[in-house]
C-alpha cells in the first residue's frame, strides 16, 4: 500500500466521524422540537417525563437567571425551559433519578460509564449539577462497580509478579 491511499484511507474515517456527530445533533433537534411524534417506546417514556416537568414549576436561579437575560441561549415554550436547545429540568430528584436511569439502566444503552453518559443525557437535558449526579450514579450502580472489580482481577492475572531468579 502507498502512502497515497493510506491518505485517503485516514480521511474516510475523518469524513464519517463528522457525519456522525451532525447526526447525533439532528437527532437532538428532533426529540427536543417533535417529541410527541415519535410513538416507539422510548420516546413515549421521554413524553411521560417531559409531562412531569410541565407540571414541576420549580426553578432554580440558574435558569431563571438565563431565561431573563434573552441572550437566545435560554428560552420557554410550551412551560418548558430550555438551554441552548437542552430540554431543563427542575429541581425533582424523582424526575432527575427517572432521566438518569433511564440513560444507564436499558438493556440497549448497556451501562455506559461517567463520561458518555453524561454525552447521552445532554442530547436531550440539562440540568444545574448534572456532571455530579451522573457521577454519583454511576459510582451507585451495583453492576458498573462489580464489572470495575472484576476488570481489575483480570489485569491483576495478566501482570503477575514477577519470580526473580537466582541462587539463595
Ligand atoms: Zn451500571
């Protein structure tokens, strides 16, 4: 292989990435703007907890703050805040722990770890704190710490100690 098409090969890849995140951004965009559309299961349960935010009027100076400055980075519709397009929710640890789990627990979204959970949530929500929360519960999953122990036993059996040789 020449240097040439192992060029073209590298930027490909490149060219897919960036199609992926421009579809992971319209994906955003739809659930956010046309969530009632959608009739699959998950977003009828994203339904059921925008509903709960309707209904919580909570807000926490953060937000009211954002919303009253108009900057176009915060604004209200429908009673439901956003923030730079993230859906906000209020101060409920019911609606926060339902959204949380909802982006660990599934079978299809496979106990996803700090950081990309966190990625998850945000195509969709926001909240003040949400980096600590996704932390906490991660760190709270039963399953996420055993498989921790169990990664470490097995680097542990790769590395063994090594016997030094030698007359004594
Ligand atoms: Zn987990």
């Amino acid at each position: 292989m020449d240097i040439l098409s192992r060029k073209d090969q590298v930027d490909t890849k490149e060219d897919n990435k960036d199609v992926q995140l421009l579809k992971d951004k319209m994906w955003s965009r739809k659930i956010v703007g046309k969530i009632r559309i959608f009739d699959n299961r998950k977003v009828v349960e994203e339904t059921d907890i925008i509903k709960r935010i309707k209904k919580n009027k909570i807000r926490e100076k953060e937000i009211v703050q954002a919303l009253q400055k108009k900057d176009g980075l915060a604004w209200e519709e429908d009673e439901v805040a956003y923030m730079e397009g993230r859906i906000y929710v209020p101060n409920n640890k019911d609606i926060k722990k339902e959204i949380l789990k909802e982006h660990h627990d599934p079978a299809d979204v496979r106990h996803p770890g700090q950081h990309r959970m966190k990625e998850l949530i945000k195509r969709t929500y926001w909240w003040p704190g949400l980096k600590e929360d996704v932390k906490k519960y991660v760190q709270g999953c039963v399953k996420c710490q055993q498989n921790k122990v169990q990664h470490q036993k097995r680097a542990g059996e790769l590395h063994p100690l090594e016997i030094p040789e030698g007359p004594w």
